[in-house]
C-alpha cells in the first residue's frame, strides 16, 4: 500500500489470511495521503483511540465481488452492528487535528466502502480449498497505522466479552462436544483453567513488557537482547501451542462455525432485552 493508513488486521486464524493474496489482508479505516505532518502524534492518538473506542469486533460479508478502476477482488461488508463500531471509530479518529487535515489533503474515493481486498487481476486471490469454503465473517483484533509498505506500530484490541462471545466459544463447544452440555454452562463465562492461579514467572513478564514497548514504539526501541529474549519466548509459546492443540474435526468445524453465526445473530437481541429489562427495573425501583 502507497501512503499512509491506518487500518484494521484480521485475527491471524482468520480464514481470510489463507485466501487473500495481499501481503496482509486488512480494512482500510482512514487513507491519509503520501507524507502526513506530524506523524508520531497521529500514531499516539490513534493508539489512544484504540484502547478507549474500540474492542475487537467482527463484520459480516454481504457478497463478493469488483472494485474500482483495477478490478479488486474484494469482500464488501454488511451494515451491520460492528460495523457501526467501526464507523464511530472512524468518526472518532477524524476528531484529531492532524488525522483530519491529513485525511482533508489525500485523494479520497466519493464515498467510505468497507472492503477487504482478496486479490487483483495480476495477483488473484488463492483458492478456498477447505471443507466449507466462502467467508461469511471476518474477525478483527488490531489495529495499526501502516506508515511504510504494510509496515507501522500496531496495537492490539482488548476483547468485550458483551460483543465479543469467541473467546468463550471453545469452552461451549468442548463441553457440547464432550458431554454433550454441561448444566449451568453460561454465554460470555469462560471456565477457569487448571494452573490458572499460579504467579507469571519472570521470563513471560518480561517478554510481555517487550511486547508492549515494540508495539507503542517499533521493535528499534528495544535492545539486540530484548528483541532476541522475545522472539525466543514467542516461539517457545507457539510451539508448545502447536504441539498441544488438537487439530479440529470436519464435526467440530462445522459446529464452531455454527455456534459462532447463531451467536452473532442473537447476541445484540439479547443485550437489547437485557438492557430493556434492567431500565424497567431502575424506572420501577
């Protein structure tokens, strides 16, 4: 990408990493032109913006299909309920000074359309090769302000257990998979885990101290040690994940991606009811 944007990246199990020919899949937020002024401050602003306006989120696909003059093979989203987040996020970030001026100054499409690109022409999109193929949802967890080709600090978004049920997805499916349901499993409330109360050993607080500073500052503000003391902890991480997850049934898929769309679809009726009922109450007490 030429300029500067600031964007929103896919969770990295995303099935759209595996489809999409871009380098990094994402959702253009904000294109803000060739050479903004005052860049540090537009990153630290949207840094703010991210850990106060926004939590991960997801977005439904409305369809597949063209866009502008090269013919992108894109995802076009839905308005839907994230995506009004989003658009309060953008709105949001349009309030600051030089995000606006910026954005003022840089050649804009007429309208905003939420898109991922899948591929071009030249560059096609790779092949859907899995069981249930096409993407229905995209699911988002950082946010980054790509100051170079794909490149910039990148922040990552806290979850909302309200809007954000996946990470409480896998125990629901474990339990219905395994027990075919367990009495008094709740919507939102992950089970403690075995070993869950024992203090962080040293070595991963510091790890996850480098972590931050890399992504407010870039890994140039960390030393040869700390950049060397990270990587290896991470790949430590990854690869003990790797060899203790199981890899998922065509079954377990298929009712993941299940659980996930009913939850989606119901979740904001939910809350709308809860929160109706909690007003009557207030009003009533």
């Amino acid at each position: 990408m030429a300029g500067v944007a600031i964007v929103a990246i896919p969770r990295e199990d995303d099935p759209v990493w595996k489809v999409s020919s871009e380098k990094i899949p994402h959702l253009t937020i904000l294109f803000l032109g060739s050479n903004p002024a005052n860049i540090d401050q537009i990153v630290n602003y949207t840094e703010h913006a991210a850990e106060t306006s926004l939590t991960r989120f997801g977005l439904d696909v409305d369809r597949r299909g063209l866009l502008g003059p090269e013919d992108a093979d894109v995802l076009f989203f839905s308005d839907a309920w994230d995506l009004k987040r989003v658009k309060d996020f953008r709105s949001y970030l349009l309030k600051d000074n030089n995000i606006k001026t910026a954005y003022d100054s840089a050649t804009q499409f007429p309208e905003w359309t939420p898109h991922l690109t899948l591929g071009f022409p030249a560059t096609p999109a790779k092949p859907d090769n899995r069981d249930y193929p096409g993407i229905n949802w995209v699911s988002f967890d950082k946010i980054a302000v790509w100051t170079e080709n794909y490149a910039g600090p990148t922040f990552e978004l806290e979850v909302n257990m309200t809007l954000e049920p996946d990470m409480a997805m896998s125990d629901v499916i474990d339990n219905i998979l395994e027990h075919h349901g367990v009495k008094g499993m709740k919507w939102g409330v992950r089970k403690d885990r075995p070993g869950s109360g024992h203090p962080t050993h040293p070595d991963a607080a510091a790890a996850k101290t480098s972590h931050q500073k890399a992504r407010r500052s870039g890994v140039s503000a960390l030393s040869n040690e700390e950049l060397k003391s990270l990587n290896k902890r991470l790949g430590l991480e990854a690869e003990f994940k790797r060899l203790n997850t199981k890899p998922k049934s065509d079954a377990q898929k298929l009712i993941e991606e299940e659980l996930k769309r009913l939850g989606r679809q119901h979740l904001p009726k939910l809350a709308a009811k809860a929160a109706m009922k909690v007003g009557a109450a207030v009003i009533a007490g």
